[in-house]
C-alpha cells in the first residue's frame, strides 16, 4: 500500500465528544481514534476507497452513530441523535480540503461564473483598469488586422518544449484516425483549410530549432452532431510534459471574458419587434498572435495529410487558438477596443448585446434590421481582415433577421 504524505489533509474536524462517549454501545469499544473531551481533531490519515474493504470488517448500529469494525479499532460513522443527549437541532457538515489553495480558488472562480449577469455589485475598477491596461499595450492594429501579444503571468514557470509527448499523441490520433478513412480526411482538410486562410502556418526549416522558447501542443478529434463539420479539433493547451513540468496555460493569466448580463441581452432581444442573432465565424482566429508568441503555440500534423504514414512537421498557429485558458479575454477585449475606436449607434448596440462572439439584439422596424444587418457586416469585414464571400450565408460575419 503506498501513502503520500501531505502536511494537511483537512480542516479540523468538530464532534460533539462528550454525546459519543455516553453512548452506552461505544464505552467498552476499542476506537480506531480515541475519543477526547476536546471537540476537535485533525485528520491523521485519509484512505481510498479501493483499499476500504481490504481492512473493515462488521458494524454495529446503535441509537447513534454506527460503529464499524475494522483492523485498525472501530470507525464512527453517521449522524449523533441529539434527542437521546437532550441536544436541540442542528445541523453538522465535513468539509474535506486538500490543497486548500487550489480548491478556494477554482470554487471562487464558480461561483463568480454562476453569478455572472445576476450579481448586482459594481464592476471591480482594478478588473476595468487590467483590461484598458491590456488593450493599450498588448493589442494592436496593423495591416488591416489585430495583433494581440500572449498575457504571460509576470513570473511563470519555465515552458518545456513539450516536443515528445505532443508528437506521440499527435501519432496516436493520426493512427486512430486511420481507422476512418472519411474522418482522417475531414481532420486534414480542417487543418489545411486554416492554413490557406493564413490562421495556421507550417514552420521554416531554418526556424525549427532556432528560437529561445518553444512549446508544443498535441491535439485530437471532437465528433460534434454536425453534417457540415462532425469533428472539431481540441488543442491540449493544459498538456504537461511530466508531473513537474508546468503547461502553457499554467504560464498564462486566466482573467475572465468582458461579459454583459445574460437577463439584460434576452429581455431587450424580446422587447421589439424584429430579433436580431449574428455571430463572428472563427473570431478566435480572426485576431493574429504577435510574432513572438507564435512558436509557443507549435503542433504536428502529416506532412501529407492523404498519406497517414507520412512523416510529422511542425506547425503553429498565426492566430489566437481556441483551447488558451487568456484567448476567450483575448477576444473580449479585442473586440470591445475595435467597437470603441468605430463608435457609431450600431456598435452601441453590440458593446450592449455582445456575449463572447454572438449578438442578441432586437429593433422595431425592417429598416432597422437591415441597417444594423449592413452596418454590423461592415464593422467587421475588412476590418478584421475578412473577405466577403457572394452567399451571405458563408460569410464571415453571418447575420439573419
């Protein structure tokens, strides 16, 4: 059996002592943990449930807690009847902690998330003053385009390369693919498709091991209940190279997304008369990632994607991935900076109505609608370095009314 050795494994625990020790079932037992007139106690050792049944034995149940044999002395377990001890109601909880910092963390940020659109307290200033703070000096236009610079944590970790264990699992999926001719293929023309849009780019030969940081990130298949696209491609970007070895989103800052309250969008897309849905094709893609930041964002993929036992080459994202625990902010702030450099009615209502990459709005007369249909396609196209396709319908900014 092996033990890990931790310096807490939970918080102190409270039991009403003085009630057990007068449980007349309990007084002549052997107890794993002795039972002081002290209320609290630590937890000494914690053990998995796959070794439980190796060492406990029978139970007695009794007016109380139940008393469970085992090699170790008796266990309690269950609640103390508090009629028999002449106690009022109350209600008693456990709360196991490990890794204290971690665990508030992760439940602060659920509950902020769940309490998104319904909390009634006021924008926090230092979040509005990182966010103007980011858009300033890590957003920037150029060529038509917006470059955004990678929100690395001021002192993160060294970022491994990652070369092995992407290039392994990038094999495995390629093998898996295999099995399914038609998937391998849609896999491939997934891949090549981005390239050709410029969003992805295979690596120069004279680059491959040249710069100062580079990390690798494997990636597999979604299927998804589509007819257009029955997979979708999920980059690892919480892939570690070991145990020790931190992950590219490890090294990144995890602030949330600029969100508008959800109630507020679907009260005012019900309130008129004409609703407006629209969203940006690929908007992750669509913001380019500045020059230094590309190569931490390298994969392999076929170099001959018809051939599965073509070697593996190194690629890398030109734009910002979808899988970056900063790219859902990235794209926040970069679409709310581009709205107020292009203020006019209709960017108004998109700061107003905009959730990650979809707008929910509603006007009150057709004129309306198509103005906003026409000037909301105009914002973005170009703009964002879209081209206009002739079917409204495959174009990159789609809107329907």
């Amino acid at each position: 059996m092996e033990a890990v050795i931790v310096p807490e494994i939970a918080a102190p625990i409270e039991m009403c002592m003085k009630e057990v020790c007068k449980l007349p079932y309990i007084r002549n037992l052997k107890l794993a943990h002795r039972l002081a007139v002290n209320d609290k106690f630590e937890v000494q050792l914690l053990i998995g449930a796959d070794y439980y049944w190796s060492f406990v034995e029978d139970n007695i149940r009794g007016n109380g807690p139940i008393t469970v044999k085992s090699k170790l002395g008796y266990l309690l377990s269950g609640p103390i009847n508090r009629k028999s001890t002449n106690q009022g109601a109350s209600t008693a909880t456990l709360h196991i902690l490990s890794h204290r910092e971690n665990v508030e963390y992760d439940l602060e940020r659920f509950w902020k998330l769940e309490t998104l659109g319904i909390s009634t307290e006021e924008n926090d200033e230092s979040m509005d003053a990182k966010i103007k703070h980011y858009q300033e000096n890590n957003i920037y236009f150029r060529d038509n385009k917006y470059y955004a610079i990678l929100p690395w944590k001021n002192e993160y970790p060294e970022l491994p390369t990652n070369e092995n264990i992407a290039k392994k699992r990038t094999a495995n999926v390629v093998k898996r693919l295999t099995r399914e001719p038609k998937m391998l293929e849609i896999y491939g023309d997934i891949i090549r498709d981005q390239e050709s849009r410029g969003f992805v780019e295979k690596v120069p030969t004279e680059e491959i091991s040249t710069k100062k940081q580079i990390h690798y990130i494997p990636h597999h298949p979604v299927k998804k209940d589509s007819i257009t696209t029955p997979i979708r491609i999920v980059y690892d970007c919480s892939c570690r190279q070991d145990g020790s070895s931190p992950s590219l989103n490890d090294c990144l800052s995890s602030d949330p997304p600029i969100l508008i309250d959800l109630p507020g969008i679907l009260t005012r897309f019900r309130a008129k008369k004409y609703g407006i849905s629209t969203d940006i094709e690929k908007a992750f893609l669509q913001i380019n990632l500045d020059e230094n930041d590309k190569d931490v964002t390298r994969f392999f993929w076929l170099e001959d994607p018809r051939n599965p036992n073509n070697a593996l080459i190194a690629c890398r994202f030109r734009s910002v991935l979808f899988g970056a625990t900063c790219s859902p902010f990235i794209l926040s702030a970069t679409l709310m900076k581009h709205v107020s450099d292009n203020p006019s009615e209709t960017t108004d209502t998109i700061r107003r109505d905009i959730y990650v990459d979809n707008i929910l709005t509603s006007v009150n007369t057709e004129d309306d609608a198509r103005k906003f249909f026409h000037e909301s396609r105009k914002l973005f196209l170009g703009l964002l370095g879209l081209q206009q396709h002739s079917s409204s319908r495959n174009s990159e900014n789609r809107s329907s009314y």
